[in-house]
C-alpha cells in the first residue's frame, strides 16, 4: 500500500526537520519525503494546513486487560491511543494477573495486534507486584517487554529493589518507578497542603515522592541502571534529578499534562475526578515542572492513562480510586499549555511526545525519516475545541478536562502506512 502526504507542515524533531513537504508511504515505511512527489498510484490524502509529526509516543498507559474490561478493553484503549496520535504505548502491568510473565505479555500483545497501535507491555517486576520475589526478567525480555516496573505499587524493600536494579542493568532493561513511600501515602486521595485541612482528610507529602526519588537516583548511581521515574509532580522532585543528570547518574524522568496544567484546587471543584496519584500538587509545584520542561530536565510527556467506571469515581473522594483517561487529549492539552502560551516551541512539544521517550526505551519509533515506520500524526496546531468526555472512545469518562476549550486537533493518525484514525 502506498500512501502519498500532500503539502504537510512536516515536523521531525529527531531529523531536526520543520519544512512544508509531501511524505510517500510504501508497505508501511517513510519511502520519500520532498516538494510536489509523484503520486504514482498512491492513496492521497491531502493535508495542507496541518502539521505532520511522528506518532506520538506514550511509555505510560493502563489498558486493563485482563482482569479490568469494564474499565478498558485493549481495543477500546488502542482506539483512544488512535483518536490521540498515539501510535506506540507502553501498557502497565497491573492487570489480573499481573504482567510478570511471557504469557500475559504475549496475550496483551495478541489483543493489541489488530488494532494497529503499536503496544509494548512492560513487564513486572515481582511477581504479582506483590514486592516480595523477583520475576524472570530474562524471559519477560524475551517476550517483548522494553522495561520492568511494578508501577503503582512501588517496591518498598530496598535489598530487593537494588537486586532488581542490577539484574535490569545486566539485561540492559531500564525500570521505571512510581517513587511514593507507601506509609507516608497509605490511600490519601490529595496533596498534603492547604486543600486536604480545608476537607479535612489526611494527605499525600510531596516529600514521600521526593524520598523515594532520592533513593531511586542513589541506587541508580550505585548499580549503573537506568532508572526513569513516572510522573514526576513536584519541583523539588525535579531538581533532584536535575542535580542527578548533572552528576552523570543514568536517570529520566516523565510528567503527564495534568501536572503542568493543573493544581491540587481542582480537587475543591471536580471532587473524585481530580484524584491521581501521585496527587495534583501547589501552584509552585507546576512551576517546577514548567521549568523541567523548559530546560530539558523532563524528558517525556505521557499520559499515565487510566481509566476507571463512573461508578467507582461516584464514591466519597477518600473512598473513589485516583487516575484519569488522557490518550485522546494529551496533545491538545500539551499543545495548548506549553506550546501555545510559548513555553516551548513546538517541535520541543513534539520531541517530548516522540523522539524523546522512544529514545528512552531504545523504540525504533518517534522519527520521520526514510526506512522507518510510517507511524504519523497529523494535526491542526490551530483548531479550537471544546472536550467533550462523552464523545471518548475509551470506555473511561473520569477527566477533569471535560468543558476545557483547548487548541490543536487530531485529524489523522497513521500506523505503519495505514490510517488507523481519522477525524469524524
């Protein structure tokens, strides 16, 4: 199949590219790029006015299945992923059972298969996240996943988790670590701070993130792993590992758009669906992540999708589970909030999507140039819209962007040559 791209706003961020141009497909690759291609047979779709990107890259998604399909189904979340330009995911482990081992790896992989996205399970790493006994990570390798994480429960037993560190440092996997103290945290459901003493709950220290940070650049520096830290919430967070890329410690870091948009006031306006973990922090807080965008300390923007039933999120706040859906508005919200008020230029918006977390985990994904996978997002940098929860795909509707007016549109999203989504 052959797919001719006319008259694009190209932007590679990994080939340094930002030119109008036409991109040629063929059986699934970048085959050309350059003014006025012949079409030579080739499926044109025409795209002046829109910006052609590599498909977004995102190492931070919970597709629940198997053990969750009333939440998500791998389909319904590989269609979200679409309808976002996300043509590449990293799907967490904490199913049931647990991704710790080829089997459930292999199934999440079958499921993904038809839908065109591109699904990387990551692997876990105890067995049955359950922080006492180490998977075979040699064989989760060999299965496909590209790093090792027990995600929300992280690993509180530090002999271990050293263990772990140089077991994925001898097999070259990176181990990615939601950094809470679980004792400090328990299941508060907001920042500890001037909003949990007006509602009168107990709540979650930005110091319990900020230790477990620290420990995990210690250990990184000690053993030699690649340590990346999931979404990353406060400033002090990021200036430790700010300091720890400085001293050479083989450290990255992610955040997600709520966290760069978004502070721990929500919770007074939306309740439940302003509860994550870890928990929307103080205006500083933002700041801080603002500032780690802007000088490189962050190196990826990704969803931490994780959608929940309205009946779970209709609970008392300290009683609902944290996390929000995001694939179908990350760009728009990454757009808008950092591109759009002029953070940061848009192919740095685009290389924080792309390039950047697909070169974390070494992913053959996030660029545009000849030979590789034609997997693109093309978007309108300009269009304004209203989002709209029940027009998602996913089956989840906790967001707390619902009635946000954002700008930058989705219009096509294409995998491996193949449009996979197209606007309406």
């Amino acid at each position: 199949m052959r797919l001719l791209i006319r008259g694009a706003r190209v932007v590679d961020p990994a080939g340094g590219l930002d030119a109008p141009l036409d991109i040629l497909t063929d059986n699934g690759k970048i085959a050309r790029l350059g003014a006025d291609l012949a079409a030579d047979g080739a499926q044109v779709l025409d795209a002046i006015g829109l910006v052609a990107a590599p498909g977004l890259v995102d190492l931070h998604v919970h597709l629940r299945q198997p053990g969750f399909e009333d939440k998500e189904t791998v389909a319904t979340g590989c269609a979200a992923a679409a309808k976002g330009g996300v043509t590449t995911l990293v799907a967490m482990p904490n199913t049931r059972p647990a991704a710790d081992c080829p089997d459930i790896v292999r199934l999440v992989r079958d499921k993904a298969a038809p839908t065109g996205v591109n699904v990387l399970p990551a692997g876990a790493v105890t067995v049955g996240q359950k922080g006492e006994r180490l998977t075979d990570f040699a064989a989760l390798k060999a299965a496909g996943v590209p790093a090792l994480t027990d995600d929300g429960v992280p690993i509180q037993n530090l002999a271990l988790l050293r263990r772990a560190m140089q077991e994925a440092k001898r097999l070259d996997l990176p181990l990615l670590d939601h950094c809470e103290d679980r004792d400090m945290v328990q299941n508060y459901a907001v920042n500890e701070g001037d909003v949990s003493r007006q509602l009168g709950l107990p709540g979650r220290p930005a110091i319990a993130e900020e230790l477990q940070i620290m420990r995990d650049v210690m250990l990184a520096e000690d053993t030699g792993a690649h340590v990346h830290i999931c979404h990353i919430s406060t400033a002090k967070g990021v200036d430790i590992v700010r300091q720890a890329k400085a001293r050479g410690v083989p450290v990255t870091c992610e955040t997600c758009p709520q966290y760069f948009t978004l502070t721990q006031e929500e919770v007074l306006r939306q309740g439940t669906m302003a509860r994550v973990n870890p928990p929307l922090r103080t205006q500083a807080d933002v700041d801080g992540i603002r500032a780690g965008l802007l000088d490189g300390t962050i190196d990826a923007i990704v969803t931490d999708h994780a959608p929940h039933t309205a009946q779970e999120k209709a609970r008392p706040l300290p009683d609902a589970p944290s996390g929000m859906v995001g694939l179908e508005t990350s760009l728009a919200l990454a757009l808008t909030g950092l591109y759009h008020t002029g953070l940061l230029p848009l192919a740095r918006v685009l290389a924080l999507m792309s390039a950047s977390p697909a070169a974390l985990l070494g992913l053959p994904k996030g660029t545009l140039e000849v030979g590789r996978d034609a997997d693109l997002v093309l978007f309108d940098p300009e269009e304004e819209w209203t989002i709209d929860k029940e027009q998602f795909v996913s089956k989840g509707r906790n967001t707390p962007f619902h009635g946000r007016t954002v700008r930058g549109r989705v219009k096509y999203t294409i995998s491996q040559g193949k449009i996979i989504y197209m606007e309406g």
